[in-house]
C-alpha cells in the first residue's frame, strides 16, 4: 500500500474512473454472463458522462487510489444523503467502493474507506452509511470489520429488476451532531 496514493478526483478523470466501474461491476454483478438489464445499468450509470456529470456536482466528491498514474479503487461520496434506515440527519453515502479486483487485499479499500470517513467529516457528516448487494459475502464482512453496523434489509431497483441490499452505518467521531 505504501506506493499507492489517495487524491480527489478531477472531471478529466471520468474516463478512468467508468473504465474501472464497469470492470468492477460486470466482475461482481456478472458473473455467471452479462443479461441485458445488467449492461443497461453498466452503459447508463457508469459511462463516462454520468462520471463527468457527477464530478459536477457539487454533492459528490470521488477519492481515487493510484500507483504510477494508474486508477487502482475509488470511493464516490454523496452529500447529504437519506436512507429510512438510517437515523440521522447529518449523513452522507458511500455510493461506490470499487477496487480492482487485483488489487483487492492489498488494504486499499481499507484506505480509500478512510479517506472518505475524512472526507464525509469535512463536508460535516456525523454519519456515513452505504448499501452493499447481499450476496456480495466478501463486502459485507468487510464494511463489518472497519465498524460498520448492519441495519437491515432494503432493496435496490433497476428498471425491472430488484436487488436485496444490506445498509450499513458508521457513526463519525468528528461529525457534527
């Protein structure tokens, strides 16, 4: 981890960043092939338009993890951000913590989850809560053991589809009240 480095992200940083989610996504969300609805999603939500179009916003700041220039995870922040699970007012979302999968246990999600704790502080979050898709074993352990408290089920809805997710919440020390 101590060649890779955190920063903000720019609006030049678009391309790379749908590059990366699209690679991130069909590897977790297809797995077993591609369906239609699974490469609409991919096409819209992640393309570089939507990437520049959220850069834009002033409600969303992205945290990229490099080594050498290269985009290696990113974490994107919505601000402020409500859940009917989430009790606080003062909250923000972890919209996406992509890491590339062969990069993954080299603790850079870890530290991309750090960074944006600070980053969620700094725009006066007192609360950063996420929703993880339930079968995805692997992240739900992880948002467990960086203190994230599981508070129930929900659900995500594309087009016809609909997904069951996990919300989580972590409350930040440094938050305002």
């Amino acid at each position: 981890m101590h060649d890779v480095a955190c920063r903000l992200a720019a609006p030049v940083d678009a391309p790379t960043l749908s590059a990366l989610a699209i690679q991130v996504f069909l590897g977790t969300y297809a797995e077993d092939g591609i369906r239609p609805s699974v490469a609409h999603e991919a096409h819209e939500l992640l393309s570089p338009a939507a990437f520049e179009a959220a850069l834009a916003d002033p409600a969303h700041t992205f945290v990229l993890a490099e080594r050498e220039g290269r985009l290696l995870g990113f974490a994107q922040l919505a601000f402020p951000s409500r859940h009917a699970l989430v009790p606080h007012e003062n909250a923000a979302e972890l919209v996406r913590l992509y890491v590339q999968e062969r990069s993954t246990g080299r603790g850079i999600g870890r530290a991309l989850l750090g960074q944006a704790e600070d980053e969620a502080v700094v725009r006066g979050a007192s609360t950063l809560w996420l929703s993880v898709w339930a079968p995805n074993l692997r992240a739900l352990a992880f948002y467990d053991r960086c203190g994230y408290a599981s508070l129930g089920a929900s659900t995500y809805r594309y087009r016809d589809d609909v997904y069951e997710t996990r919300v989580f919440s972590k409350r930040l020390a440094a938050g305002k009240p």
